[in-house]
C-alpha cells in the first residue's frame, strides 16, 4: 500500500511538472507578442521571438474580450492549426 501511494505522488508531481509555462486559451497574451503589434493595425503580418528562441508568425488581432492588441499565431498556440 505504501509503494502504491508513494508512486501515485510521483505520477502526480510529472503531470505537474510537464503543465508548468502552458497558460489557458483565453489569458494575457505574453508581453512580446502585445510589443510585436504596438503601433499596427489589425491584420497586419507579425513574428514573436519565444523564449526557446523560436520565431513565431501571425497576425496582429484583438484578443476576443477586446482587453489586448497582440499578435495571433498563424497556427494558435504551441503549434495547433
């Protein structure tokens, strides 16, 4: 019982760990990607530099809740089409 118990802690500390740095659809659009359209308009062509270093391309677009002016990855985030 007490091996059993200590292997579902370490099963839920790797979930834990692998869902850090991943925000919810729908939260604060990381600070650079609000820099990359600053001064644009909407529908004009953008790139994000990640933090991995990545270049990211998209569109400079109101978030939906209109809080936020940043640019939309072409493939939505982390890749997804």
């Amino acid at each position: 019982m007490k091996k059993i118990i200590i292997a579902l802690c370490v099963v839920g500390s790797v979930f834990s760990f692998a869902n850090q740095g991943q925000r919810p659809a729908g939260g604060t659009p990381p600070a650079e990607a609000i820099s990359a359209c600053k001064g644009l308009e909407t529908g004009t062509s953008c790139e994000v530099q990640t933090p991995r270093g990545d270049t990211v391309k998209g569109t400079c677009e109101n978030t939906p809740d209109k809080k936020y002016f940043a640019c939309k990855p072409e493939h939505g985030p982390r890749g997804q089409k």
